[in-house]
C-alpha cells in the first residue's frame, strides 16, 4: 500500500470555499459477489447522460474512471467520448483484473484486488488498460484507482513508471482485509504524495465519521472499526446511538440526509476538499445492488441534484479536479523549496 509522513499532507486553508471532485467508476455490469471475465457488457455507459445533465448544470466536470470492458468496446467509448469530447468530463483509469488482459491469474476474490497481484502483472494489465484509453479516447489519462479500492505494496512503483500522477484508490476508515484487500484504517483522509520524490498524489474517498464520539483518535477508531470490532457489531450499535457513524460521500447505499450531515461536520472541522463517487452501472435499473427499477434510479438522480443544491447552495462551494488539486499541490511544494 502507500505511505506517508505529516510533511506529504496536502491541506487547504480553512478561509477557502470547499470544493467537489466527482468520480464515477465507468465500468460493466455483473454481479458484486462473483467475478468473471466472461461479463462484460457496458450498456450502462450510454445512460450516464442522465447524471451528466445534473452535473454540468452545476459545472461539475466529473472524471469517468475507465475499465478495460469500457475502453475496449465501442458500445463503452461512443458515450462516453461524447461526453469528453464536449468537455464536458475527464478520463482516468480503473483497473478490474478479471476483465483486463494479460489474464494469466486465476480468478479469485484475493485476485480481484489488483495490489495483490505478481508485479509484473500487475504492470502489464495498466500498460495494456492505459494503451486502450489512449488509442479509444484520444487521452492519456493520468488518474487511476485499483479496482475494489485495490492497491498494493507494488502499486505506486507501477503507475508512476506507466506515467500517472495521481491516484484515487485509498478509502479511509475501512478495511478491505477480511477478504484479502487492503486496510485502509491509518490512511490520511486528505491528499498526501505517496512516493518520496512526490510524483504521484494520492486524493482519498471523502469518509466520515459523525457522532458524540467523531473526535476519536486515531488508535481508538482503529480498534472501533477493526473486523472483530465489526463482527460483535460494535459499530451498528454506535450509529444506533448516535454516537459514532462511519459515511461515505456516495448516492449508493448514503440518504442524502446522511451525506450532508457528514460533510457539514467535517466542513465544521476544517475540511475543505471532498470527493463524491458513484459506479456508472448504477445509472442502468439492474446494473449494480443500488437501482433495480426506474424510481429506484429517480431516486438516485434526485440524491444527485439534492447533493449539488446543498453543496454549491448552501455550503458555498466550488467544483474542481483532481488535475487542479494536483496542480494546487505542486504550487505548495514550489513555494515550499
């Protein structure tokens, strides 16, 4: 995974307006709990439309975090190019091992986080993802996640030498590591360079914790969140009691209630940069656990609205990209020498 020390945190000035980076994992439908290379199909990519009007009315320009099924196919790339072509949103990318060649691995749930793979191979399924985008978008991208929030020991090294700059793979205050993932529970919460020579800059998912105890410190909500804390159900009862809730800043499985109050809390504490994220299936009614149906998806796309009035209306914001989170981090570093 990626390290860090105080002096690679990137903090914005409390005077500042909070500001918005959307990310949307742009990627196939299937099915959550299992894997295969076989599903592939991308036919949400044509209704992100949908979103994408909400987004623009507001000048938000999100990243689509491109999969190799999305970058390979042209029912993937016309949309989606329509999009980006209007300058309307960027392209990054987003790798899924079981759907991105070489597939030399056996696919497993431990193999579909891309972290924990050979090196090598690792490296060759993001040259040959990174190939793909440039060759079908006309972009070099320069934003990547790991797939499931997937990174590794070997990761950085691979995407700084495949030519990226930042990284948008870290999930704060979770632990994928029950089921062979990363743990993310010491991870800062805020932008931080990830190498010591401060070529890539990772830009976390916005997490929060809101509560009577959101104060806790770093040993304490470590142990509170830990996967034997979770498996006496220690946090439901907190979030029970009010006392400690653990939210991410995503329409998925999130009310709109929820995502305000966390980022009015941790807009309180001086947090000024917040990431939203969404999975583009989402916009297909059956192509992700969040939107079975048409209301469903009416729904979604009112959260959506509902979270751009509030945080642009009410809260003062701003939209940026994590091109100009980066650019705003070089400047520190500039000023700094």
């Amino acid at each position: 995974m990626f390290s860090f020390t105080p002096a690679d945190l990137i903090t914005f000035p409390r005077s500042e307006a909070p500001k918005l980076i959307v990310f949307v994992d742009a990627e196939e439908e299937f099915r959550w709990h299992t894997f295969s290379s076989q599903a592939i199909s991308v036919r949400n990519i044509a209704a992100q439309v949908r979103a994408q009007e909400i987004l623009n009315q507001f000048g938000v320009k999100p990243t689509y975090l491109v999969d190799y099924a999305v970058a390979s196919q042209q029912e993937g790339i016309e949309p989606l190019k329509a999009i980006l072509d209007a300058g309307d949103c960027g392209v990054g990318a987003q790798l899924h091992p079981w759907v991105n060649p070489p597939i030399d691995e056996e696919i497993t749930i431990h193999n579909t986080y891309p972290g924990n793979l050979p090196a090598a191979l690792e490296r060759a399924k993001i040259d040959r993802l990174t190939a793909a985008i440039i060759q079908n978008f006309g972009v070099r991208p320069r934003v990547f996640k790991a797939g499931r929030y997937g990174a590794g020991r070997n990761t950085a090294a691979a995407l700084i030498e495949a030519g990226y700059w930042i990284d948008a793979s870290v999930m704060p205050l979770t632990d994928f590591s029950q089921k062979g993932g990363p743990d993310y529970t010491g991870s800062p919460a805020q932008p931080y360079w990830v190498d010591r020579d401060r070529r890539l800059l990772e830009i976390p998912n916005t997490v929060g914790l809101v509560g009577l105890m959101d104060r806790i410190g770093r040993r304490g909500m470590s142990t509170l969140l830990s996967n034997s804390s979770i498996a006496c159900r220690i946090p439901g009862l907190l979030s029970r009691l009010g006392l400690l809730e653990r939210i991410r800043l995503t329409p998925e499985g999130i009310s709109l209630d929820e995502a305000k109050r966390m980022t009015l809390s941790l807009f309180q504490r001086d947090r000024r940069l917040f990431v939203l994220s969404y999975h583009s299936s989402t916009l297909l009614p059956g192509g992700s656990p969040y939107v079975t149906n048409e209301a469903e998806l009416s729904k979604f796309l009112g959260w959506l609205d509902g979270y751009m009035r509030f945080f642009f209306g009410a809260l003062g914001g701003q939209p940026t990209t994590a091109e100009d989170v980066l650019s705003y981090a070089q400047g520190r570093l500039r000023q700094a020498a």
